[in-house]
C-alpha cells in the first residue's frame, strides 16, 4: 500500500490547496483576457447570465453574445460542463514543482528546475517570460541569464504561478518557502516577478496556521524587499481594508495607482489577490469569486487566491459546487500526469511537508 501522511489535518490543508487552486483556475479561466474582460465587462456579463453574487462556476450564455465572448476552452471550464479540470499551466507548474522536489529535494538548483522543464514540459505550452526562458535554455544559456536575455515579460505573472507548491511543503515556515520559491523564479523572471513569488510562496506558507487572511497576506510581506513596487501595492490594499474601504474602491485605486501596467503584470495581479483575500473574510466562495471578478489574469489570480483559501479552510469545508465536477482528475501537459489525481498529488505533497 502508498505511504499515507501521518498528519490528516495537514493532508485536508493540503488537499484544500491544492483543490482551491484548481477550481480558482477553472472558475476564472472563461473570462481570462484583461483587456477585453476588465472588472466592469465581467460584472455586466455576469448581470446578463442572473450570476451575481457570483456563487458556483461561470454560466455561458444561451444563446451565446458575440459582446461577450468567452475563452475558447469554454465549453469544459463553465457551469455545468465541468467534468475533470482543464488543462492549464497554473496546474502544470505545480505538478512539475511536485516532481522537481520528490526528484531533487528541497536543494534543488535553479539548473535542475530548467533541466525538468526540457525533459517534462512542451515548448509551446509554455507562455511569456517561460517560453523565453525556456528558448533560452534550449540556445544553451544557463540562469539567471535566461531569466534576462530577449524578456520582456521578466515582471509578469509566471513565476507567481509557480509558487504554490514551495508553500504548501513548507506549512507554517514561509521564510523557507519564499527562498525556494526564488530559486524558482530566477529561472525565468527578475525584479518584481521574483518578489511576487516569493511573496505568494510566503503567504502560502503562513496560511496553514495564520488566523485571518490578513495575517497572512502580512506575513507574507516579510520576506520580500519592503521598497518593492509589489509590497507597496499590497501594503495599501491591507490599509484600504482596515479603513473599512469597500472592494470596488480598492479596485478603482488599484487601477489608478498600477492600472498603467499590462493584465498580466505580477504587481496588479498582487493587489487582486490580496483584495480577494481580504474582502472574502475567509470564506472559500467569496473570496475566488471576488478574485476572478477584479479582472486581469483572472484564472492566475483565482488559482492563487483559491490555493490560500484552502490551505486556510481545509478541504472538508470547501463546497462542494467547487470540488464535485472536478471528480478527482486533473489534466496536465506535463508528460507522465495527465489525468492524474488530485488526492494523491496531495498525499504526495503532504509527505514532503512532513519531511
């Protein structure tokens, strides 16, 4: 028989990070394109379809509105044709983040992350600063310069997207988590892109024994250099929730203050997930739904703030609207796991966390 973690408190954490990172994912994926679904196109299209408050996965419209056009994975990511997740490099990255540390250990080198991505990983699904870092890689640089040569994108998203797994083997040490998390980072990203990391490693990290989604968040700050443009965007998402601001007015100053960078920037998609983290109080439901309604890189940013609150949470206690459709199966491009179960890549993670 599998070895089973000793620890089934740790395992429902982490199964519930794991399972809210992928219904965060799917619930934002239909809308995942900031510049056509920003905030305002989002709740107009969820008026349109009788889905506010938003409380189970978005509905397509029938018949379907040219004004409103979906991703064109819609028909397995929406309300009722759910049946396993879609596959989605927020989830590669975590299984292949997975084997890299079954494979290597916790002193894994920045060379080996790059090594896996050649071996396990397509070339084109990766996206952005990857699939320039990967180029990289294959042309025979070696890190960090394939993080800098021909990127563009060396502050986006993708290695926040990365982060989870450092965090959910390192429960209630967010110090270690962000470090490896930056180990990771430096592959392909610099500056911002690597303190997003590991600031959402940390947050990670701290959810497994923080007592509010603010702690959290505030810890997570920690570890991540306090004059960063990412720090100070979340820092006043924190003060615009203990001046009992409403989320649409910290939206509207996110949007003023960092609204000039690109959807799928790391620093605005920071203050989304922190907003959604904050104003969801700690419920499972508001908070992914809050997260994928604040626009940009919507399915990024769901699977982040989903993966919190479930750590948060626990398994048990995420509804089962989220969790059901999903049937334990998870789709991967990462050659060896496609169709893989969610269970088990928790059990798998849950005895690294043990140590």
């Amino acid at each position: 028989m599998a070895e089973s973690p000793r620890d089934s408190a740790l395992f429902d954490k982490v199964l519930g990070g794991w399972s809210g990172r992928i219904a965060g994912n799917m619930l934002g994926k239909p809308v995942e394109e900031g510049e056509h679904w920003t905030r305002d196109h989002i709740r107009r299209y969820l008026e349109r379809a009788s889905a506010l408050p938003l409380t189970d996965y978005v509905p397509a419209l029938d018949p379907p509105d040219p004004a409103f056009e979906l991703r064109p994975e819609w028909a397995e990511c929406t309300r009722g044709r759910i049946d396993g997740s879609c596959r989605d490099d927020d989830i590669d990255y975590s299984i292949l983040g997975l084997h890299l540390l079954e494979t290597h250990g916790f002193d894994f080198t920045t060379e080996q992350v790059g090594e896996m991505w050649l071996t396990l990983l397509p070339h084109l699904q990766t996206f952005t600063a990857e699939r320039v870092a990967y180029r990289n890689l294959v042309n025979g640089l070696r890190p960090t310069l394939t993080a800098t040569v021909g990127n563009p994108y060396q502050d986006w998203i993708g290695a926040l997207i990365r982060a989870d797994i450092f965090g959910w083997t390192n429960p209630g040490d967010p110090r270690r988590a962000a470090a490896l998390a930056r180990r990771d980072a430096v592959l392909s990203h610099t500056g911002n892109g690597v303190y997003a990391a590991m600031w959402a490693a940390a947050v990670i990290a701290a959810a497994f024994e923080a007592k509010s989604p603010r702690a959290a968040v505030e810890a997570g700050l920690g570890f991540v250099p306090p004059g960063c443009e990412l720090v100070r965007t979340v820092r006043r998402m924190l003060d615009l929730h203990a001046s009992n601001a409403t989320w649409d007015e910290a939206l509207t100053e996110l949007d003023r203050t960092v609204g000039r960078l690109h959807w799928i920037h790391a620093v605005p998609n920071a203050g989304i997930i922190t907003a959604g983290l904050l104003w969801g109080e700690g419920d499972f439901t508001t908070t992914i739904a809050l997260t994928v309604r604040g626009g940009l890189d919507t399915d990024s940013s769901g699977a982040t703030a989903g993966s919190v609150a479930g750590v948060m949470c626990g398994a048990a206690a995420i509804p089962p609207q989220w969790t059901d459709p999903l049937g334990d199966r998870v789709r991967s491009a990462v050659f060896g796991f496609d169709g893989s179960s969610i269970a088990d890549l928790a059990r798998r993670t849950a005895l690294l966390a043990e140590g």
